[in-house]
C-alpha cells in the first residue's frame, strides 16, 4: 500500500513524521439510459446520494477513501452496476466510498449500503432501498414504487405521492410526513412510527409495529376511515372521528378505536401489540 510522508515544524525543534494511506483516485462513469434502464449500487461503508438529472444520461461518480478498496462499473444492456469492492481487508474509514448518483427521474434504482447513509429525491421508478444500521431519507418522489429495507436504521419519508410504499424494519424508526397513495404499508417490530399527513384520497394505509409507539397527525381536511389497535398497550385519540356501528371486531376501552373523517375514502389500520397508538389533530 502506498503512504504519503508529510513533514510538520513542530515546537522545540522537533519533527513529526505521520504516514497516510494515500486516497485512491475519484472514478466518474457515465452510461446512456435507454429504456427500462436501471442503476444497482453495492456498497459497504460511506454515503449514497441519488438525485434526478435533466437529460438521458446516467452517471455514477464514486470517492474512495483509500486505496484498500475500488469501485467496479458496467452495464449490460440497460442495467448499470457499480459494486464497491475491497482490495484487502479494510476499515470502516479506509474502505468507504462515497457515491453520488444522478438519474433521469424514469430509471429504475437499487442501493445496498450496508453501514452508510442513503439519501434519493425526485424520482417517479421502482426503487429499492436497503441498510443495516444507517438512516435512508427519500423526499420528493411522484408516482413511484419505494420499497425500503432496514435493520436498525432510522427511515424518513417526505412529500411522496401517488405511488405504492413499503417500508420494512427490524428495530428502526420510521417517520412519514406528506407521504400518500394507493397502498403504503410500514412495519417494524421494535421501532416507532410517526405519520403526519392527510393520507390522500382512496388509498390504503397499514402501520403495525410490535413494542413501538405509533404517533398519527391529521389535518381536519382528511378523509379516513380508521381502526387503531394496541393487544397490550394503550391508545389515545383526540382527533374527531365519526363514530362507527357496525364493525368485524369488536371495540376494547382503552385498548382500540375506529372511525371515520369526512368521506372515509382511505383506509388506514393502526396496529401495535404492546406500544402506544395516539392520533391526534394535526
């Protein structure tokens, strides 16, 4: 591995000799993006940056940390890869890289990145988004299809509209504000949900956690039809809700509401087994 000396003055006449690894070169690939294109990046430690680019090109731009790892590019037909890949075995701080990825809105994007951030806005694909252990932040998308995966990391969405969603996570928090469609399903198992939103007009929402607290805030505009559950929790509920006759399960004091707001044009299920559910006006 090649080394950079840097000589530094120090005082009392002493001189300080430290060693770096030297970073490796930044790589920049650009492809064409015909149609059906897609982008997959694998990645093990740094940041992923994906944002929307005006024209037809896509363009993969990789930053190194140190020469313990390189980055591999290609494309085979429509679908780009860029894989990150390790030399030797390397730390999180001499085998990160750093991505920035830009995109025409319509391609199809994949990220795994283990241990680092992923950040994606302005898109309308299919994306598809996992981590282990960092935050995934998505805003701005319109009439995608988002399926997030995480570990233990937190998850936000913001301003995403007219598309399916689903979020998956063992033990991260997941934050939703603006988010909107046909179908969004968020589920954790130890991890709290917030959603604060008017949940669109006909779509059809489900947030279930196991031992997390599921916090809800609606405007008095929205139009749901909601049931709220907790099997050994609590639930609160001061937004007004119209209440319900008839319904498949029977209601527990305390435990569980359902009503309706307006039309009641989108279903949303709330569902915790021991955690607090609390919805609240927006």
């Amino acid at each position: 591995m090649s080394t950079r000396i840097w000589n530094m003055a120090a005082p009392a006449g002493c001189l300080i000799l430290l060693a770096m690894p030297a970073a490796a070169a930044k790589k920049e690939c650009r492809y064409p993006a015909g149609p059906n294109a897609s982008v997959n990046i694998v990645n093990q430690f740094g940041e992923v940056n994906v944002r929307p680019a005006a024209g037809s090109q896509i363009v993969v731009s990789a930053n190194p940390a140190s020469e313990q790892v390189e980055v591999d590019c290609s494309q085979v037909d429509g679908r780009v890869e860029a894989i990150t890949h390790f030399l030797q075995r390397a730390d999180s701080a001499h085998g990160r890289v750093d991505y920035e990825i830009s995109v025409p809105p319509a391609v199809n994007v994949s990220v795994r990145n283990a241990s680092g951030p992923i950040h994606l806005n302005g898109l309308n694909a299919d994306i598809s988004l996992r981590s282990d252990t960092a935050a995934i932040e998505v805003r701005d998308l319109s009439n995608a299809h988002l399926r997030v995966m995480t570990v233990n990391g937190p998850v936000t969405l913001q301003n995403v509209s007219g598309g399916y969603v689903e979020v998956l996570s063992s033990g991260g928090d997941v934050r939703l504000n603006s988010v909107s469609g046909p179908k969004v399903t968020v589920s954790t198992t130890s991890g709290s949900i917030s959603y604060a939103g008017d949940f669109g007009h006909g779509g059809e929402y489900s947030l279930t956690n196991h031992t997390g607290n599921i916090d809800v805030a609606l405007p008095s505009s929205a139009s749901v039809d909601l049931d709220a559950r907790s099997s050994h929790g609590s639930v609160e509920d001061s937004f007004p809700l119209q209440q319900k006759t008839h319904l498949a399960n029977a209601l527990v004091a305390g435990r569980s509401f359902a009503g309706t707001s307006n039309s009641g044009s989108s279903s949303v299920q709330l569902r915790s087994f021991s955690g607090k559910i609390r919805v609240k006006k927006q």
